[in-house]
C-alpha cells in the first residue's frame, strides 16, 4: 500500500524522482520480494539520472548554441581530411581541465559552426558550463555595457563559463578600442577557461586583422601557442553537399 504521506514529502522535498519510483515500485507485484536495500536503491539510481538530465538539458539551453550537432554525426568525408582520433580526444574535454583552446579553421561553409557546437555539446555532456556567441555580437555586447555602465561585469561573465565559444572569429578587421576589449576577454581566461575560435581565416593572418603592436601579440600569444587546431578541407562546402544554398 503507497503511504500518501511519504509520496507528499519526498515531492516537497523536491525528490519527485524517488516518489515516481516508489509509486510504481508499489503497484508492480513482482518487485515486492526484493529486498528494502535494492528497491531503495532503484528510488535513489532514478532521481539521481532525473537531476543528471535535468542539469545537462538546463546547461544546453544555457549554451546557447544556433544548431544542433553532435560528435557522433560528424561526416568524415574524404576531401574534409579529418583527423578522427584527434577529435575523439577533444571529445574527451581534457583540454578543458587543462585550460586549453581549439582553433577551428575552414573554408565558408566547411561546417566551422558545426564542430564548434558539437565541441561544445560534449562539454555538456561532460557537465562544463558553455556560451556560445558571434564574435561581433560579443564586441557589440561590450560596447553597449560600456555605455551602460556595467563593463567589467559584462567582461566578467564571460571568464566565468568552463568554455568559450567565438565563432566569426576576425571576420572583421578590429577597432582599437575592439582590440583592446577582446584582450580584456582573452587575458581573463588565459590559464583559467578554454575557448573554441572558428574562423575562415588562418592563423598567418590574424594579425593583420587585429593590427600591429604589442595588444595584437598579447593576443595571440596566449591563443596560439596554447591551442589544438583542427582544419577542415573539402573542395565542396557541406552547405552545398547537403543542398542547404
């Protein structure tokens, strides 16, 4: 007989896992016999996988990522020339307890956006904290908390996730007072974050698109040289391939 009381408090204590399973533990006669410590057991394995997929739906959302994609699809196709074991190992989230990078670099179309966000599902899955965003729309996004006020918090929110995604990363030639933002970004998860930079342009000329001088190679000293780069090749776009333009 289910003890109405229990089933009441274990939802007032946020344990609806446990009582949907003590419930059904109650109404299914062949799990009777078990014994306390094994019904038990299955009460506590089901609440601890509803909060497990509770925290990992609520860390996707937060992400924000434009796609949906995971390591699992990506398509290895001959011309793209990937490196299968390499991205099995980024898959692993070891760069990030190490607070290393990943430069993704690709024509337009090669799938940058796709990888970044599968990169960034398997943090998820790992149960790190990711954002993802534009690297224009970050530049915005500071511009306008410096009019507003509310600069270094908005600066600060970005050293706090585990992972970092900037994708159209120097599309654009920089402002100096870009420049000088995205050092801010740069130097405060330096060591501390790891960050995902997925870009059509490659490294040699990234310095042109930030500018000459010393904020240019603090830049890119603390990108490069602690970074995994993953290039895509493929005469054909997958954009193409998959009939999307």
């Amino acid at each position: 007989m289910v003890n109405e009381a229990t089933i009441q408090h274990l939802h007032e204590m946020r344990l609806s896992g446990m009582a949907n399973t003590y419930r059904s533990q109650n109404g299914d006669p062949a799990l009777k016999d078990l014994p306390f410590d094994e019904r038990f057991g299955m009460m506590v394995d089901t609440e601890w996988a509803k909060r497990k997929n509770n925290r990992l739906s609520r860390l996707i959302s937060r992400a924000g990522f434009p796609m949906k994609a995971c390591i699992e699809d990506i398509e290895y196709h001959a011309d793209r020339k990937l490196d299968r074991e390499q991205i099995a190992r980024l898959a692993t989230c070891k760069y990030i307890e190490e607070s290393h990078n990943i430069i993704i670099l690709g024509p337009s179309g090669a799938g940058k956006t796709y990888f970044s966000c599968a990169f960034g599902l398997s943090a998820c899955r790992h149960f790190r904290s990711v954002k993802y965003t534009r690297l224009p729309e970050l530049l915005n996004e500071l511009a306008v908390a410096r009019g507003e006020g509310v600069y270094r918090k908005a600066v600060a929110d970005y050293g706090k996730v585990n992972l970092l995604i900037l994708d159209e990363w120097l599309l654009l030639p920089l402002s100096g007072e870009e420049t000088r933002d995205l050092l801010e970004i740069v130097e405060l998860r330096h060591k501390k974050g790891s960050t995902i930079f997925a870009s059509q342009i490659r490294q040699e000329g990234w310095h042109e698109k930030i500018g000459e001088g010393p904020l240019a190679d603090a830049i890119l000293d603390r990108i490069i040289y602690n970074s995994y780069t993953v290039v895509i090749d493929g005469e054909e776009s997958m954009r193409k391939k998959k009939g999307i333009i």
